[in-house]
C-alpha cells in the first residue's frame, strides 16, 4: 500500500508533526530521505530492506559511495542527501567541543570521536591538537588505510602538532571490525608516536580505539 493511503496518523511525515522525530523509527525517518519508493515498495518498506541488509542504520550510512549505490532504488542524490545530514549531525554534536572549551568530560571526547570514525569501513588515525588548558585546537584524520590497517608515521604526527602549536594531543584509531581491543602494533606506534612528541615537550594523553560502540582508552590502562 502506497504511504498516502496510510492513516493519517500513521503516516511519517504527520507522526512527526505530531509527536516529534524521536517518535518515528530508523525505517520511517529513513523514508522520509527516501521520498519516493519503488513500483510494489513503498519508501518505508525500501528502507527497512536497506536497513536489513546492513545490520543498522548506523552500518548503512558507513557505506561508501559505490556500495550505497548498489542497493535497490538507492542512488547518487540519495547518497548525498544522507551525507549530508550525517555530516549536519556530526557538526552540531562537535560544535561544544570545538569552541575552544577546555575538555573536562571523557565522555563528549569519545562521543566526538565515534561520530567522526567508529562505523567506517576503512582504519583512520586522527589526533585532536590541545593547548596548554586542554582546549581543542584543531582535529584532522592524518592516515587512512584500508579494512584492517592503516600507515602511521610519527613524524608526521609531530609535524601536524607543531603546525597546530599543541602542546598535548589525543590521538584516535577505529578498528572497522568492530573491536576495539588494541593489537601489539597498536601500543607499539603509540609509543613511537609518544617518545617523538616528547622531544618537542608535547604530551601524548590519550590513545582511543574506537569499536562498535566500545571505547578503549590507553590512560585508562596505564600504557601511557
């Protein structure tokens, strides 16, 4: 059945008139990019097709731009349509966190930093420059490799900091797998990159690996 013969009530684009975003499912807030399904699928049943066949919503907006546009009724304006308002989000959510304010809160870091890696398909290693108050200076993904590594050079990381000016930095890693327990490679650039920072009196305070959710922090465990 076509979504305009829905009852009213049920229709998306009234639920969320009526009751707000929130009230509205992964499908049907999906839908509403969608605008317009196919012949025998409406945009809500196109969407939870899509959803199915990723896992999540959160699976289905990693993908990059040849493997969205091999999905059924999917396309280039679709894809840069939900670029786009993954890109509005991730900038609203960052905003606190990069006006300058001295970071106080471990978990807004993290939250920023799943936002910007967590659900790629690719390993990037990026690092927040601070100041000497621990204010965000600048966030730049400096490496980006493929599913299960990516080249890391701790020159590079010490001229993006001189650059910045930082006087300390955090530096963050996703493992596309999905898990985000640091390998032995890991600990050993993180040292490398820490020792070479040190020679320019800047201190390494984090290394985060960021997971499916899951966060594992190098000072919580005492490797820096």
């Amino acid at each position: 059945m076509k979504i305009q013969n829905w009852p009213a009530a049920e229709r998306p684009r009234e639920r969320l008139l009526a009751k707000g975003a929130a009230a509205l499912s992964d499908a049907e807030l999906l839908a509403l990019f969608i605008g317009q399904g196919l012949p025998g699928q409406n945009a809500v049943e196109l969407a939870r097709s899509w959803l199915s066949s990723h896992q999540d919503l959160a699976g289905l907006l990693a993908l990059e731009y040849k493997s969205f546009c091999d999905l059924n009724g999917a396309g280039s304006a679709r894809y840069v349509l939900l670029q786009a308002a993954l890109e509005l989000g991730r900038r609203v959510i960052s905003q606190p966190l990069l006006r300058g304010s001295a970071l106080t809160n471990p978990e807004q870091v993290e939250q920023f930093l799943q936002l910007q890696l967590a659900r790629s398909p690719r390993e990037h290693f990026g690092v927040l420059f601070l100041d000497t108050q621990h204010r965000v200076l600048h966030w730049e993904v400096l490496f980006s490799g493929t599913l299960n590594a990516a080249a890391v050079y701790p020159r590079e990381v010490v001229r993006a900091a001189l650059q910045h000016g930082a006087a300390a930095v955090i530096l963050a890693h996703n493992h596309p797998s999905g898990v985000a327990e640091p390998s032995l490679a890991d600990r050993q650039i993180t040292e490398r990159i820490q020792q070479a920072l040190a020679l320019v009196d800047i201190r390494t305070l984090d290394h985060l690996v960021l997971g499916a959710g899951v966060t594992v922090s190098f000072a919580e465990r005492g490797w820096l």
